[in-house]
C-alpha cells in the first residue's frame, strides 16, 4: 500500500504547486501588458513626449530580460519557491510605484516589475515541466493560458476603472491579489519540486551552450517573434 500511496501524494503535491503556478500567471500577465493602457494617462501626467514613452517600455523588457538571465543562478541557490515570491514581491513594488509624480521613478517602477516578470515567468514554467511527468506539453500550454488570460482581460479591467477615474483600486486589487499568491506560495507543498531545482552547472548562464544550431534558430524566431509582438502591441 506505502508504493501506491506515494506516487499519489506527489502527484497531489505536483498538482497544488501546478495550481499555484498558474493562479500566478494571471496576474504575471496582466502586469506584463499592463503599461499599454495606462501609457496615455502616464503621457498626459508626466508631459511627455513618443522618445520619453518608449523609455518606459524599453525599461520594462531591459529589466525582464535582466531577470531573466538572473533568473537561473537564483533557481541554483534558493529554489522555485523564493525565486517565484521573490519576483512577485518586485511585480508588486513595481505596480505600486507605478503611479509616482515623477517620470523617473516611473521608469524605475517598470524596471523593477520587468525583473518581477523576469524571474516569475522561467520559475513557473520550469517548475510545472519538472512536475509534470504525462502530459508535459499540455500543462505548459494550459500554463501560458493563465497567462493569455490575464493579458487579454488587461485592457478590458483598466478602461472599466479609467472611467471612474479609479485606477487606484485597481492596483490595490492586483496588490491584493499578489499578497494572496505570496501566501500560497510560502504554504504550499512544493519542497518536492525543489529538490529537484536545477544545478549552478546546469542553470547557470553558459555560454558554451550558444554556438549549438538550435540555440541559435530558436534565439532568432523569438527574437523577430516578441520583438513584433511588443512593437505592434505598444
């Protein structure tokens, strides 16, 4: 009876820290596209011009990128677990900066949720795949979902608070929300996953990994891919 039980209690295990994952890409995605609508009230408060605007989203993906290559060393030394609060707990200082009087803390705010982003998006795609023994590329998908849908209803969610004039409620919600997920995050099972969090030698930055073909054909698609995705989408 012990062998039978134990697969069903990581696989249950597996399952919450899945949950978690993808309750978090919701929010992850919704800050993700966040500054496009809020851009023009950001313009008209801070008097600035097309150069000035596109600070703010270069600063965002600069700082998503950042984290992103970051993103590996802290998986090696501290695990999914405090990587992904870690990156919460910047998406949230990020947002919540966001409304600041002056346009450089403005430029600081999205440069700190970018790294939010940077380091939340690996950390959960990694932890659902080394979680996910069947079906791998299933759980992945229905992952990137979460975080469509959080994308898509951005928008929707900030003209409805735009008309009220209460974009201060909405990021309060999404603070509140975020606080909810770092609960989750801190009480959820997930010491399993973890253990098998990937090596320095393994996750680290490595170079030598950048002259294989695919590595390089792959880099390209998704260089031209997000680069016209962000250009067209801002």
């Amino acid at each position: 009876m012990k062998v039978c039980s134990l697969p069903l209690s990581l696989r249950r295990i597996h399952l919450k820290a899945n949950a978690v994952a993808c309750a978090l890409f919701v929010p992850t995605g919704l800050i993700t596209v966040m500054l496009g609508p809020v851009l023009p009230a950001l313009s008209v408060r801070w008097s600035l011009n097309d150069t000035q605007s596109g600070y703010l989203i270069a600063a965002q993906f600069l700082g998503s990128l950042l984290g992103t290559v970051f993103s590996g060393f802290a998986l090696s030394k501290i695990g999914f677990r405090w990587t992904m609060i870690s990156g919460v707990w910047l998406m949230g200082l990020g947002a919540a900066a966001l409304g600041a009087y002056h346009y450089w803390w403005g430029l600081a705010a999205v440069s700190c949720y970018g790294i939010g982003i940077g380091l939340t998006v690996p950390a959960a795609n990694l932890l659902v795949a080394m979680t996910s023994s069947e079906g791998r590329s299933s759980v992945l998908n229905l992952l990137n979902f979460f975080w469509g849908a959080g994308a898509v209803s951005c928008p929707f969610l900030l003209a409805a608070h735009q008309r009220g004039e209460q974009i201060g409620l909405f990021i309060a919600a999404l603070l509140g929300l975020l606080g909810l997920l770092v609960l989750a995050l801190l009480f959820v099972p997930i010491r399993a996953s973890e253990s098998a969090s990937p090596s320095t030698a393994s996750a680290g930055f490595q170079l030598r990994y950048f002259g294989s073909a695919y590595v390089l054909e792959f880099g390209a698609m998704f260089f031209f891919y997000v680069g016209s995705e962000t250009a067209l989408g801002a």
